[in-house]
C-alpha cells in the first residue's frame, strides 16, 4: 500500500523572483494551507499558496497538525462534562 506521508518530498520550487498577484495569498503550505488554497481554487478564486520549504516538510507532515473531530478532553473529564452514554459516542466518533 503506497502513502503519500511515506514518499519522498517533491524538490523545493525556485524562490520568488519580481512580482506575482492574485487575490487571496496563503502563507504556509502545511496541512491547512494546502487545503484552504485547493478549496478556494476549486470554487474559482486566484489564489497563491506561499511556503518557504516543502509543501507539509514541517509538524504538519509528521502529526497531520493534530486536527481532531469530537472532544478534546480526556475520556474521564470529558464524561464529568457530557455524561457516559454521549462520551462514549463521541469518543468512537473520533
């Protein structure tokens, strides 16, 4: 099974050299920048997405920038909060 997170980064583009526009310029190429930049492309925007290294070469690469869905909490805290039944439920949802 192939995994992009196991394959080696692309070589690192050139640095910037004049002047380049667009509408919207993102400044970091990690996990979120990458997919805000493909999301408003994809809806039409003129977008720039800006990284100084590799495009997820940092934290973002190695932890997926800890995005999480559900709760935040311990498993304990979080059932003194919302109760047994709906921690439960949100912690196998996440």
């Amino acid at each position: 099974m192939s995994s992009p997170w196991l394959e080696e980064p692309s070589p690192p583009r050139g640095s910037l050299e004049g002047e380049e526009t667009c509408s919207i310029a993102i400044v970091g190429g990690g996990l979120v920048g990458v997919a805000v930049a493909w999301y408003l492309a994809k809806a039409g925007c003129d977008v720039a997405l800006v990284e100084r290294g590799t495009l997820a070469g940092g934290a973002t690469g190695r932890s997926n920038g800890f995005l999480l869905e559900g709760i935040h909490h311990y498993y304990a805290k979080a059932k003194g909060i919302h109760g047994e039944e709906k921690t439960r439920t949100l912690w196998e949802l996440s």
